[in-house]
C-alpha cells in the first residue's frame, strides 16, 4: 500500500533540501525523492555564492545552519574592477569576525552547501528516498500521485517540484518556461587553489582583458578554489577555448601558469533567461521552486539565492493551504505563494539582463558608456563603482506581497 505524505520534494539538490527541511520543521510530513543514487557524484562547483538574507533564511529555518554554512566558506575582502588592463575601482571591506552576527555573504563549492543542508535534513528527521526518477504525475482535487520509472509510485495532497531545468513536474503539471536564450557564451572554469601558496581572496573583474584579446574574464574564490568566468566573442570558436587544452593555453595568460594543471571543471553555457508561465497547476497541488521554475545568468547570484525563498515560501503556503477552512481558501494559500515568488522571478530575470546587457562586448551604446566611465573615473570616482557594480545587475530586492503566511 503507498504511503500517503502530505508534501513530496522532487529532487534533493539544496532548493529541495531547504523545501524537505522548512516541512519537517513545520510538522508537515514529507518525503524527498531524488532521481540519482545517495552520493552520486555531482559535476563542478555550480552554485557558490551564499547572499546574507539566505543565510538568514536558512537560519531560521534550522538554527544553526546559517551560521554553519558562513563559517564554511570564505569571505573575499577585496574586489576589483579593471578596463582595458588598467584598475578602476578597488573596494577594500576588511574582515570582521562577529561569531553573533551573519556575515554579508559567504563563497563555498555547492556540494558542500547541499552537505550542510542534508545534516540538517538527517537531523531533523527529513526522509528520503533515492533512485527513483519521477515520469509521471496524476493531479487530482485530492493530491498526487506520482509514478517513477522503477514502477514505484507515491501519494501526496501537494508537490513541490525542484528538479531543476528539464523538471518532470513543471511538464506534467502542464506548465512551461518562457522567455529568451542569451547569444552570448561563457566560460565556466573551477581551479582547486594552492593551499601551500595560495593567492589573495579578491574578486577581481576584467573589462575587455588585454591579454585575452578584449574578452572579460572575472576571478571569484570560494573555499578551496576559483571561479573564473570568460565571455567568448560572437565569432570565437567554443571547443578551442572550452577543450582541456584550450583552457591550458589561455589560463595561464591570466592567472599564474600553474592553475593551468588545477582545472577541475570545465562547461560552456548559452544563459536562459526564463521563467515558467505560471509557479502552480490549475487544480493548486504543485509549486515550483528554483531551476524548475526559472533560469537566469548567474550575475549578481540570482539562482539559488532565488531558490531558496521559493521553498520557504512554498512551505507557508502549503502550511496555510493545510489548515484552510474550506477549498477556496486552500486554493488561494497556493495561488498567493506562486504569485509572489514569481513576481520575484520576473524581477530577478529583468535584472540579470540588466547586468548582461552591462557586459556584452558587442553593443555600441554600452561600449561607448563604459570607455567614457573608464576615462573619468580620476575625475568622478562614482563612475569606477558603476562599472564595478554593473555586472550584478540591481543591488535592491526584488517587490513583495503583504501577504503573510
């Protein structure tokens, strides 16, 4: 006989995990149910970014995790912004060790922010179960049920679908993404550090680097390694610079020559910028939450920074939803979650493209922007932080309800 849940999580990534362990903690049963095997390796460092209030809502959803996951990563104290090969903007915060106090942020591989947040899920009591890829879903006024390919199925009154970019449960629940797909191409490279003689925590970012022909290159650190970004111009050849030995003979033009035999990761990307038509079905037992709702390009750590509250409030919403007097209200607990997560999508899709925009190497107008920044900035030194800050897109948040759950 299948065991009924009131919530299942589809997929144990960290937006799944988060969604698992909100449940737990707001005595809501649930199960996660994750298509790979436990421990399956997962390739490249992904996501390392930590924006401070998503520490802060990990935090409150399991005290102690915020904080376990600052002290895990590092903290970069410097950043840099160059153009054309000379510096224009460096910001130096310091570091200040507040044991009470989250920190702004904090950089570390994603495999070990997903370590952290399944501890957590273990500790709780959060249940799991693997290697059971979901193919189909049958959605009733009821609830779930959910088959998988090993034949195995599943019953729950609500799902929430965080299995990323080709989720199963956004097509089954008849929903879809929308929105374009950048021209550009970058580059994504992980490079473990020397810990013997490591380089200084500073995120540095290049306008037009002069050794790479004009392309931006940005260097950004997490724990035990560097991120480095490279934009390809329209015309360049992606094998020739994303093969081994193509990121062998450029790195070491930008780096010192021996990161050039630390390459642990390399993947070439076409950035989405979507978001799915809507976050729940027409019956309300679905929500969608992270990559299966929306994809951006990682400038200012949109993604799983956006992922995270998109479980949380998933969470609330089906909490609601659970102890609504009647099926109107019910219905209205999930309309209002999806609603206000992807007016939070939309928004954070907008200001990514905001920061592509700002970078692209083939637009005129924002060329001609950034070379006259670049030439006053010993003049009007605001310039240099404009070109710093451009990159991330939007620094404030995005609108939200005044609904609370």
């Amino acid at each position: 006989m299948t065991k009924p849940y009131d919530v299942i999580v589809v997929g144990a990534g960290p937006v799944g995990l988060t969604a698992g362990l909100a449940l737990k903690q707001k005595g809501i049963s649930c199960a996660i149910i994750e298509a790979e095997e436990k421990d399956a390796p997962r390739p490249g460092s992904r996501a390392i970014y930590l924006h401070h209030a998503t520490l802060k809502l990990l935090e409150e959803t399991y005290p102690g995790l915020g904080f376990s996951l600052a002290n895990d990563g590092v903290i970069w104290p410097v950043k840099r912004t160059f153009y054309k090969g000379r510096e224009v903007y460096v910001r130096n915060y310091g570091v200040t060790n507040n044991p009470n106090q989250l920190p702004h942020f904090t950089s570390l591989h994603q495999h070990l922010i997903e370590m952290h947040l399944y501890n957590a899920c273990v500790k709780a009591g959060v249940e799991f179960i693997w290697g059971q890829p979901i193919e189909k879903m049958e959605i009733t006024d009821d609830g779930v049920k959910l088959s998988a390919t090993t034949g195995n199925a599943f019953e729950a009154k609500y799902v929430i679908g965080c299995d990323g970019a080709r989720s199963v449960v956004r097509s089954e629940a008849g929903l879809k993404l929308e929105g374009p797909r950048t021209k550009d191409t970058f580059l994504v490279i992980d490079l473990e550090e020397d810990m013997d003689n490591p380089l200084p925590l500073e995120r540095v970012f290049h306008y037009h680097h002069p050794a790479m022909g004009g392309r931006n290159v940005m260097f950004v650190p997490f724990k035990g390694g560097w991120r480095v970004d490279l934009q390809l111009l329209e015309n360049d050849d992606v094998d020739e610079y994303a093969s081994l030995d193509g990121v062998k003979s450029w790195i070491p033009k930008v780096m010192d020559a021996k990161y050039a035999d630390r390459i642990t990761w390399v993947s070439s990307y076409r950035f989405h910028q979507v978001v799915s038509n809507a976050f729940t079905d027409d019956k309300r037992r679905i929500l969608l939450a992270g990559e299966a709702a929306h994809l951006f390009a990682p400038f200012g750590a949109r993604g799983l920074n956006s992922g995270v509250p998109d479980a949380i409030i998933a969470v609330r919403g089906i909490k609601k939803a659970l102890q609504a007097p009647n099926e109107e209200k019910r219905r209205e607990a999930i309309e209002e979650a999806a609603t206000e997560r992807r007016i939070a999508a939309k928004w954070n899709r907008d200001a990514s493209t905001t920061a592509l925009h700002h970078i692209q190497g083939d637009s005129p107008e924002m060329n001609m922007k950034r070379e006259l920044a670049a030439s006053l900035v010993s003049i009007v030194p605001r310039l240099g932080r404009w070109l710093d800050e451009g990159p991330y897109g939007p620094k404030f948040g995005p609108p939200e309800l005044t609904t609370k759950y």
